[in-house]
C-alpha cells in the first residue's frame, strides 16, 4: 500500500473540497459499526472529520476496519461527499460532509485507555495529570494551550511594535532575602556552593536598566518553593517588563494596550479605557480584599459609631480595644433561617471570627434579631444614617474585630453572598488598578516589618521612621474580577535610599553588600529611574479561558502538593550523582 501524506486537516473540510480526493490523519474518536458500512470519527486538533468504510467493495478495508479500535491513529484517503440531509450533524464544522474512504492504513494502535477522553471531566485530577498526554487531546485543553499561545503572540506583538526588547535572563542565579523560599541548585565544579532558580527577573531586569536597555520584556519562568496552596505552582510564568525614564501612568498605559491588544486579536471586541483607578485604603475600605471583585455590590459599610452606645457588651468591647464593626446589607432579599444558619456556619469555620450577626429589616420598618430586645428605639432611623439604602427591607450582616481581621471577614462573606445570590455576572471583564499600597507591613510574630511588594520598590511619600505603618509605596496593582492579574511598581535607584530601606527592614550593611552588592554598585555608577510590571500569565489565561484551575492552562503542571504524576518527580537520584555534587541526603526517621 502506498505510503500516505496528509494534505488537510480533519476540521479544515469544507465545501470547496467536495468530489475532491484528500488524505487526513488522526486519531479514531469513535467507531460504529453497522455492517456493510462502518463510520469512523477521525479527530485532530482542528476538529472532526466523519469516515465511510463500504466494506463490500474492498476486502483489504474489511480487514484493517476489523482492526481498528478508539485512539488508534490512521491515514485515511478518499473523496469527500455530502452527507445526506438527515445525516447533517450541525454540531461541529464538517457536519455536512464524508469521506468515502479508498485507502486506509494504522499509524498507531492503542491499547485500553485508563480513561475515555470525553470522559475525562469526571475523572480524578491526579490520574489525568498521570496521563496528561490523553488529557491533552480534549477539546476543552487543546483550546485552552491554543488561547495561550495567542495571548502570548498578542503580548510580543504589542511590545515590539512599542520598541520593547525581548531578553532572557539566568535561571541559575543568587540566593536573596524576602519573599519565598528559593530552589536551590548545587554546583558540582564550585564545592559546597549554590545557585539559586529566580523567584523573579527582578534585580536582573533593573540591571538591564543600569545597561541603557531602556524597554524590557521577558515571558518569564519563575519558581517558588512555597508551601502547598491551591492555584499555585512551583514554577509559573509572568510577562515581565521595565522600562527606564518613566513614571506610573506610562507603564499604566503600557499594561492598558496590552490588555487591549489581546482582546482586539483574540476576541475581537474593545476594551473601554482607561481602567478605574482606586487607592489601597479605599477598596479595602469597601470591599475587605486589595484585589476586590467589582461586578458587584454589597460594599462594606463602618458602622462603629451606630454601636458604640448600644447595650451589645460584645460589640461595644471590641469598639473599646480599638477595633471596627462592619456591615454589609443585602436589599429586599428575604433570607431562609436555613440559609442564615449556613453562613453562620460560613463564618465560624472559614473566616475565622467569633460570629456572624445578623439584623433582618422587614417591610413593616421593625428588626427581627436574637439581640433586637438590646437596640434602641430610634435604631433603624440612626441605621439609615449609616446605610441609606436600609429604607428598604434587606438582612445586615455584621463582623466585630480587629479592623484588618473584620475587613478581611467581610470582605470573604461578600464573594460568598456574591455567589449565593447569583449576583456575578461570568462573562463581564472588570478591570482594575489599585494604587498606593502601604510601603511597610508590621509583622506582630517577628516584631520587625517587611517590604509589602519588594525591597526595591521607591516610597511615595517621605520615610518618616517613626510613623512607616503610614508611608506609602511607589506601587500598583491590576486587578480584574478579584484576581490579582499583576503588579509592578517604580524602583529605588538612589544607593542611600536603598540603604535606608535595607536598615529599616532589618537587612543588615553586611548582608546587603553580601546579597546585593552588585545592585549597590550599580546604583552609584549612572541609574536611570525606571519602574515596571509583571503580569502573571497563568492566571491570566485561567481568567481569559473561564476555567477555575491554574493546572488547565499549563500544559504539564504539578499537583497541589508539588508532584508531577506523570514523570514522578522529584524522585530520588543516582546516589553517584550525589558524591559528585558532595550531597549526603539525611531520610526522615519513619
């Protein structure tokens, strides 16, 4: 039999191929059989193509169609024909056409799956990534690795037609402070010595700055050895970029056009820009999160002052200890007892606070409440002080605490009554940047404060030693449907102001000349100001491909707790390999 080339893809078949002979290859996506003709689903990573085999006029056919089982990967050659009317399937793009099969021949076969392919949504997550090669033939991920790439060409084409400059850097770096904990490489020709895979581009980059590059881009793979969280990976990839000689707004307008880019190319459809703008303090007054959803309402109100004069001891003593009470009302919704006691029990178990109070305003203007025989008379008037909307009948929700502790409570309770009320709409895009984040958090276990970005990020406002809880930073988050699509900010590039913040951070002069000397160098011998963003690409394309996993968008990820199933790693090695590198590995006593 004569050796097969392909000349079109399986979902490419259109009418401009009718009565044509053509040559496709694929693998079997389904097999009936029904006699004299036997019908073979044959799928690419186009679409799907349909195949008639009239086994009467060929006895070779009859033979190789006896074979054929699903996954198996055939050539397949023959005329396309229509299909009869009311065999039309307008559910995929060749659904009008046939190929009359002439030659046929198996490329591959495949013996029983551990799983059937469009089944493999039910299947347990750890056998798929097991099998990743199989689960990778779904439509769903072939399209979801497909919308990567596209983003990711977008984003070069964006970059590059604004004179940015694709550079790589090292991923067999130095170890530095902050942040995660590193991957660490031992060095087999330098004893005893490591190199560490980077958490970021970040010094690398800036040090492009110091070499006049100017404009700066990286698809990026960075690694993290964090603790196990879900959406999380121990390596990841962010789109990286500083620019040199700028301010906030210019690489706010860059992170717009790429934005834009992508949608115009991909989806085509605009974005309204710019972006709303909020500061940090603002939207984690209203919404508890520095990366709040904004489809929807429900914003945290302050009700403090309502309480402090009321006969609730609970409330009043934690107004006492300096701490805040929150609300958020729900209007002219009547909630069940049933769905009271479950976020009730929402709040004692995920939210970590004492309890959830809730105050149900009815239509006749009266308070139904476990502790309504404790508020005074005029309490609905003063309420509507606080909330105007509670005119109308609703529930109020309230959370007593610290202020960080209650806002972060509330802001948690309002993504769940979001959901529970249906009130997020799925396929709206809403984009936001968030600004002026506190330079400094204070770290109540160690006593110390740390950078709340990184330490190279400029301070906005003068550093005042003693009042750093209120300094804010040079920097900038996206945000989009309360997810953190990125951040950046503008860097230090003043060796004494990079000192000063090495100081207060508690990096000594040691450490930093040990860590970052070079960084320190450079800072003294011509810097320019620059600043830049990183946008984390995977969790871009979780948002753009409307999937709740990061694992989907990555093409071989590992599990929540760091494996690779399929390749079995980390694994063991060679103990050779060990002695090489002068490594004893210490086992755990079981």
């Amino acid at each position: 039999m004569q050796v097969l080339k392909r000349s079109v893809y399986c979902g490419l078949v259109d009418k401009n191929l009718l009565n044509k002979e053509i040559t496709l290859m694929g693998w079997v996506n389904k097999r009936r059989d029904l006699g004299n003709l036997i019908f073979i689903d044959l799928r690419d990573n186009t679409g799907i193509m349909q195949l008639v085999l009239n086994t009467e006029k060929s006895q070779e056919l009859i033979n190789i169609a006896q074979e054929i089982r699903q996954e198996f990967v055939l050539a397949a050659t023959g005329i396309v024909t229509k299909r009869a009317p009311e065999a039309v399937n307008s559910k995929i793009n060749t659904g009008e056409f046939e190929l009359t099969v002439t030659n046929l021949k198996i490329l591959s076969k495949s013996k029983a799956l551990p799983f059937q392919i469009d089944e493999a949504e039910n299947v347990d997550e750890e056998l798929r990534l097991k099998y990743r090669y199989l689960d990778l033939r779904r439509k769903r991920m072939h399209d979801l690795i497909s919308l990567r790439h596209k983003v990711i060409f977008a984003i070069r084409e964006f970059l590059n037609s604004k004179n940015f400059l694709e550079i790589e850097t090292p991923l067999l770096s130095k170890s530095t402070p902050e942040g995660a904990r590193d991957f660490l490489v031992p060095s087999r020709l330098q004893e005893g010595k490591f190199y560490a895979l980077p958490q970021s581009p970040q010094i690398y980059k800036q040090l492009l700055m110091a070499s006049g590059m100017d404009k700066y881009f990286q698809i990026a793979k960075c690694f993290r050895d964090e603790d196990f969280r879900a959406n999380r990976q121990p390596e990841f990839t962010q789109i990286d970029m500083e620019m040199s000689f700028i301010e906030q707004d210019d690489i706010i307008n860059i992170t717009e056009g790429i934005f834009k880019n992508i949608f115009e190319k991909i989806y085509n459809k605009p974005l309204n820009l710019p972006f709303a703008r909020r500061s940090y303090q603002e939207v984690f007054s209203k919404f508890g999160s520095d990366k709040p959803d904004c489809r929807f309402g429900l914003e945290i109100q302050d009700v403090t002052n309502l309480f402090e004069h009321t006969e609730l001891k609970f409330l009043k003593s934690t107004i006492e200890d300096g701490g805040k009470v929150g609300a958020i009302f729900v209007k002219n919704h009547d909630f069940s007892r049933s769905e009271i006691s479950n976020l009730e029990n929402f709040a004692k178990t995920n939210l970590k606070v004492a309890g959830l109070l809730t105050l149900k305003i009815t239509d006749s203007k009266t308070i139904e409440s476990s502790v309504a025989k404790f508020l005074p008379t005029n309490f609905i008037l003063e309420l509507q002080k606080f909330i105007p909307d509670t005119k109308s009948p609703g529930t109020i929700f309230i959370i007593s605490d610290k202020f960080k502790n209650a806002w972060e409570a509330l802001g948690r309770l309002r993504l769940e009554l979001g959901k529970k009320l249906n009130l997020i709409n799925d396929n709206e895009f809403n984009f936001l940047w968030v600004t002026d984040f506190p330079m400094f958090e204070w770290n109540e276990e160690e006593k110390r404060f740390y950078a709340t970005h990184h330490p190279f990020t400029a301070p906005k406002d003068s550093l005042d030693t003693k009042n750093l809880e209120n300094v804010r930073a040079h920097a900038y988050d996206i945000v989009c449907n309360g997810e953190e699509m990125g951040g950046g900010s503008i860097r230090i590039h003043d060796s004494q102001m990079q000192s000063k913040i090495f100081e207060i951070l508690g990096i000594s002069k040691k450490e930093a000349e040990y860590k970052f000397g070079f960084l320190l160098e450079a800072q003294e011998l011509g810097f320019p100001p620059h600043g830049g963003l990183a946008l984390g690409l995977d969790r871009l394309i979780m948002l753009l491909g409307h999937t709740d996993s990061i694992r989907d968008v990555i093409a071989f990820p590992k599990t929540q707790s760091g494996i690779c199933p399929m390749m079995q790693t980390p694994s063991s090695v060679d103990e050779k390999q060990l002695q090489e590198l002068n490594i004893k590995v210490n086992k755990k006593q079981v």
